[in-house]
C-alpha cells in the first residue's frame, strides 16, 4: 500500500513539477532559497497527500498547498534578521587610543 501510495504521489509531482517550481521561484531571491522552498513544499505536499479529498481536482489542491507553504515561508523569512558582517576595517582599534582610553578609566576608577 504505502509503495502505491509512493507512486501516485511520484506520478503527481512530476506532473506538476513546473507548477510547483514556478511558485517556488516567484516567492524567493537566491538559489539556495529556492531548493529550500521546493523541498519545503514537497514535504508539505507528502505530509498532507492522505487528507486530499477530492473536493476539487487533484491539481487545484497542490496549488493550494504549495502557495500557503510558500507565503507561509515568506512570512517567517521577514521575521528573520539579517546579519552584515563587519569588514576588518571597522575592526582596526588604535592602540593609542585604547591606551588613552584605558587611562580615562583609571582615572575614573
């Protein structure tokens, strides 16, 4: 049963492999996002194949699927934050000033 159910799902996603690739790439900027979104989606299609129940047709479904996986992955990719590294120029600290400032603190201190 499950080597059926493996082949209807093969059978499905290669017939709408285009479908799915063009969300994928509409909803991501590199490469790299890309094949992560397509396998997100295949997942997400896998996961929930079990529950299609044949209320529309089987390609209306997959489009559903697909895009909620895609605006869902947009949305969480906003939260993220973003981080620049810092070029080594900015990290260059002036020995002279670092010895001035430590004198500042002792005198503080």
């Amino acid at each position: 049963m499950l080597t059926d159910k493996k082949e209807k799902f093969t059978t499905a996603i290669k017939a709408n492999q285009g479908t799915i690739y063009k969300i994928a790439s509409i909803y991501t900027d590199t490469i790299d996002d890309r094949k992560d979104l397509l396998q997100e989606i295949i997942y997400n299609l896998w996961k929930s194949f079990d529950s299609f129940n044949q209320k529309s047709s089987f390609n209306t479904w997959l489009y559903r699927v697909a895009m909620n996986v895609a605006i869902y992955n947009l949305k969480t990719a906003k939260r993220k934050i973003t981080t620049v590294p810092i070029a080594d120029q900015y990290l260059d600290v002036n020995e002279d000033e670092n010895n001035h400032f430590e004198e500042k603190v002792t005198l503080l201190k």
